[in-house]
C-alpha cells in the first residue's frame, strides 16, 4: 500500500492510475477503521477498482467541539488493517492540506434534506461533510465513490452534490456492517461503557421490531411510538425515531404512498451518540 500525505504526490500517483486506465474508487473515512470500513474497501476492489482510502478527521463536519476531541485515533493500527486488506491508497492530509488559505470552495443547495433527521439535531454537519467530499473527490478524482448505508442521509446528501456538480462519479451504497448482537459497527462504539455496550443492540432490536410491524400492517405514528418507547425503556435516549421515503427521506404519513421506507433513529447510549437505520421496503 502506498501512503501520501502531501496531496500533490496523491496526485501524481492518481493520475499514474488513470494514464493506465486503471478504474480508481474512493472510501472516504474518519479512520479508528472497523470491519464496516474494510467492507467498503473490499467490495469496490471485487468490483474491479483500484481503492484509495482516506483517514481525515474533518473538523467542519462537527458541530460540537467535545466530539471532535473524542473521536478515536488509531493510526498505527489503521495502516496494518488498510495493508491487510490490500488496499491500493491510504491518503492522510493534515487539516491545512485539505484546506489550504487561498481555497475556493463550491456551494450546495440541500433545502429540506439537510434540515431533517441528523441535520436537525446536528446543524452544519451535512454542510462539512459535502465540504470535505468534495474537496477530497477533487484531490482524488476516482470514478467511484463507496459509502456506507450507516449513514443514509450522509448518501443522499452526496448524490444531491454530485448532481449539483455536474459529476460522473458513481456513487455505491454497501451494507452496514453489524456486531454479532446485531450493533452497528461504528468507530465511536470503542466509547461505549460495559454497561451501555450491552444496551446498545436494542438499537438494532428496535428497528427490527419495526419491520415485523410494517409487516404487520401498523400505521407509522403506531410503529414510530412504540420504538421510542422501547428505546426509552432500554435505558437509551432517542433523538429521533423516523420513517421516511427510502428517496426523500420525508416522513411519512402512509405507507402505500412511498416506493421505499427507510427507518432511522439516533439515540443516545450514556455519553454516546449512535445512529442505525434499516429498509422496510425497498
Ligand atoms: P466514518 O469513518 O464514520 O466517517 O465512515 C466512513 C465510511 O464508512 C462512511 O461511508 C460510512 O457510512 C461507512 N461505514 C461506517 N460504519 C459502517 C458500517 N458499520 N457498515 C458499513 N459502512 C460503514
């Protein structure tokens, strides 16, 4: 595996790939890398690209300063799990590589979509983390782009800036990866206290129960209660338990009127923010 630091040798090195016709994708990641991170890496190099990973904590995407100091930093062990799983590119940028002074950076119009769900609880967040992928999508150039279903809101936020850029790169949604009781892998789990680590799959749990109801024929406000509800119960604090159209992700109100249902939650687990989804109907 090659790393870079600097982006001007990242370059090179990418345009080394292009000039060899060799397909590159993209897997943008805040590091403290899990298995979830790996699936990504994995998936788009069985589907023929030549991976680069990034590992950037992208300051502009928190909108509370004790988060961004908490977030986990495993570098060392970061690089053995990247060259485990034969990735090509691990780009590592200091914070002035990324954002250098004299910049220009493009605007974005999300309107409602960065506005609900987790942009209604974390204001900016959305706005960084288009900042960021694009800034980065312009250092990498690949042809493809891997994302999580983790972050659903996080995918339809970059297909809408992909649009709005006018870009070619195809964007890939891959699974969410899940510990055996059923938690989502997330970098921020390391945080979790025994106790709140046991609690956690309740999340999971919670979403699940949601479907069999969906299944069942209950009406969302029904199903959406009964999940806070749970939730509550299990000693979590839920910000938000919604049912939304799988495309708009507006809430709804009937079932039959939407393709495909999408359920997202975040709560809280002690000092820990978590969030989960899972498609009802696709
Ligand atoms: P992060 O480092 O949290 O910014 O995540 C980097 C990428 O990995 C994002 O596209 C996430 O959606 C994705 N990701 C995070 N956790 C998981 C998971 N459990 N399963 C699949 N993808 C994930």
């Amino acid at each position: 595996m090659f790393l870079f630091k600097k982006a001007n040798a990242l370059h090179l090195y990418i345009r080394q790939l292009h000039q060899q016709h060799f397909p590159v994708a993209f897997i943008p990641t805040m590091g403290a890398l899990h298995a979830g991170h790996l699936a990504l890496i994995q998936l788009a190099a069985k589907d023929g690209y030549h991976t680069v990973c990034s590992i950037f904590v992208n300051p502009t995407q928190f909108n509370d300063p004790r988060d961004l100091e908490k977030y986990p930093r495993t570098p060392e062990k970061d690089i053995e799990l990247l060259v485990s799983v034969g990735c090509t590119v691990l780009f590592l940028p200091t914070v002035a590589e990324v954002y250098p002074s004299d910049l220009e950076q493009p605007t974005f119009e999300f309107d409602y979509l960065e506005k609900i769900l987790e942009g209604a609880f974390r204001p900016g967040h959305f706005r960084g983390v288009a900042q960021v992928v694009s800034r980065l999508l312009d250092l990498v150039q690949p042809d493809a782009l891997y994302m999580g279903q983790k972050d659903y809101q996080q995918v339809a936020i970059i297909q809408s800036m992909l649009q709005q850029l006018h870009s070619t790169v195809k964007l890939v949604m891959a699974p969410t990866l899940r510990e055996a009781d059923g938690l989502a892998m997330s970098s921020r789990n390391v945080r979790l206290t025994p106790d709140f680590r046991r609690i956690a799959p309740v999340i999971f749990q919670t979403l699940v129960h949601a479907k069999q109801q969906f299944q069942q024929g209950y009406a969302p406000a029904e199903i959406q209660q009964y999940a806070l509800q749970k939730l509550i119960t299990a000693g979590l604090k839920p910000e938000y338990f919604e049912l939304v159209d799988g495309k708009t992700l507006l809430p709804i109100e009937r079932f039959n009127d939407s393709k495909s249902v999408v359920a997202c939650t975040a709560a809280w687990a002690g000092e820990v923010r978590l969030i989960d989804n899972l498609l009802l109907k696709s």
